[in-house]
C-alpha cells in the first residue's frame, strides 16, 4: 500500500504541472507563480487539466486516510489486501478520468459520471472494509 501511495502522490504532482506545461507557450511562467498572476490565457486543454484537479483533491484526502488507516498495524492483511486491489481500481479510474479531460471526452452527456462515479464507490467499499473489520 505504502508505494501505491507514493505513486498516487507523485500523479498528483505530475497533474499539477501538466496543467501549467500546456499553457507555457501563452501564460508566461511567473504568471504561474503566484496568486495574483494572469492566467487567464491558458489553453483549454489546461482549462480541462485545471478542472480534472479540481475534482481529483476533493477525493484524494478521503482516499489518502483509507489507504494509511488500511495500511496500519491496526487492521489485519484481509483488509489491507482488499483495499490495496480497491485503492488500485481508485488510481486506475483517476487516471482514465485525466486522460478523459485530456481528450475532451467530457463533451459528451453521461460519460464523465461513467468514471467519476465508479471512484466514488470505491471509496466507500474502502470504507466500508475498514469499519467492518
């Protein structure tokens, strides 16, 4: 569990500055720097990446608690195993869900739900595995 979140950590950073890489070439690097800097010229891929973050840090707390609870000495190996294939599934959809906004494919109705719901849910059964026990 301890690299899946070593690695959902640096996606999460790899995300951030995905979202600035993209406009680089129409936002000037210190308009990046701080809160009064101008971005208001990004691309819309940025735009997209930008939201696509937005929505990936109102899951990652909840995600990180269940991950560092499972992973504890606390809970035994059933519930750590169980978890570890759900925070696998998680990182897999939050993934699709980038790679969704990358390609605008949020543009059709119904699709995003398609990803973003699935996470939800395994946040819950993560959750739940960790009550039960």
């Amino acid at each position: 569990m301890e690299n899946l979140i070593i690695c959902v950590g640096m996606f999460y950073i790899a995300h951030l500055f995905l979202t600035m890489s993209f406009s680089l070439h129409k936002v000037p690097f210190l308009n990046w720097t701080y809160t009064g800097g101008d971005i208001s010229n990004m691309t819309e891929i940025s735009s997209r990446m930008m939201q696509a973050s937005d929505n990936l840090r109102q899951s990652l707390p909840i995600f990180l608690i269940f991950a560092v609870m499972s992973a504890s000495a606390a809970y035994s190996g059933e519930v750590e195993d169980a978890n570890l294939m759900l925070a696998k599934i998680w990182f897999g959809l939050r993934i699709a869900y980038l790679v969704g906004a990358m390609v605008n494919l949020y543009a059709i109705p119904m699709i995003r739900p398609l990803v973003w719901l699935p996470s939800i849910v395994v946040l819950i059964m993560m959750g739940l595995n960790l009550c039960i026990s």
